[in-house]
C-alpha cells in the first residue's frame, strides 16, 4: 500500500500537552475518509483514504496528516469501498494511534453498503453463519470479516457523506483512488 506520509502538525503535538487532572486533554479529533472506485463493475478498481487532524475548539484549521491508495486489476466497487475502510484502518493503527490513542475517531465513507454494512446488517450476518436474511452467502465476506476485526479494536464513530456533492476531502479521495483504479489496469 503506498501512502505518503505527512509530519505531525505542531498545533497536534501542542494539543496533546494539555493537562487535564493529571491525564492528557486533547480538543483534536481524527477525521478519516475514504472511497472506492470501479471504472466498470467488475474491472480495475482503486481504492483511498485521507486521515485529517480536526482541532474540535475550532483554533485551528484542519491540516492532512495521512494518505494511501492501491488498485486492483479486476474487482468490483463495493470490495474497492471496503478495501478502503480497511486500509485506513490499518494505516491508522500503525501510524497515528500508538501516538495519538486519546483522540476520538470518525470515519467518513460515501458507501451506503459499508456504513449500512458495518453499522447494522453485520451483526446479523454473524448470527446467521455469514449468510444473508435470504440465506446466501454474503458477499466480500473476507473483507467484512477483516473489517470486523479492525472495527471492533478501535473505538469508532461512522459517518455517511454524499459522495460527489462538494465535501472536500471525499472528493479527494474520489479523485485518489479514481487514479489509483487507471493505474491498476
């Protein structure tokens, strides 16, 4: 997974070195967005994430810390949209958590189908064996299973974003991993 790593923004560091009872208070927040994108379903596919630095004060303004993309030659969107989730979860936790674990979470997808997914129709699809209310097999079960695994270490909160209606960060990430859906072909 290629990601281009950005410094820790100073106003971060300073964030964390408020005292708070003896403990570390932070108003920083952590914003991660992603999106998948198929150019034909199936076909080559990208996927992308962006992880931003969010002074919940309002003090500062927010600043990019991490990014990643990766592609796959043949695929389909809905496994590039949770290809996504998983490597920025994944980025998360190698990078920026083991710093920054007081600081809460949210992650920003354009999926229905992964916020949907991971926000209620998974705990079903375990009861059932992994099988659907119809009793099929669910579909990209690998990776709801490894997106399972990740979500359930970290404590998250999930946002849904209109995809393409202007949000600055899920249109990069549309844009990254649009890019990334070219290369892979």
């Amino acid at each position: 997974m290629p990601c281009d790593e950005v410094d820790v923004p100073y106003i971060f560091k300073r964030l964390m070195r408020l005292p708070y009872n003896g403990d570390i208070m932070t108003t920083a927040k952590i914003k991660l967005y992603t999106d998948g994108a198929c150019s034909q379903n199936p076909g080559p596919g990208g996927w992308a994430f962006v992880m931003i630095l969010k002074d919940s004060a309002g003090e500062q303004q927010e600043q990019e810390l991490l990014r990643g993309s990766g592609g796959e030659k043949l695929t389909t969107n809905n496994r590039m949209e949770l290809s996504a989730v998983i490597q920025a979860l994944i980025a998360y936790q190698e990078k920026i958590q083991p710093r920054y674990a007081d600081c809460p979470v949210t992650l920003h997808t354009d999926s229905q189908y992964v916020q949907q997914g991971i926000s209620s129709w998974i705990k079903k699809w375990k009861l059932n064996g992994w099988k659907t209310a119809g009793r099929e097999p669910v579909k990209n079960q690998d990776l709801w299973q490894q997106l399972d695994a990740l979500a359930s270490q970290i404590s998250l909160e999930w946002m849904w974003v209109k995809g393409h209606a202007g949000n600055r960060y899920n249109e990069l990430c549309d844009t990254l991993a649009v890019e990334a859906a070219k290369k892979a072909k």
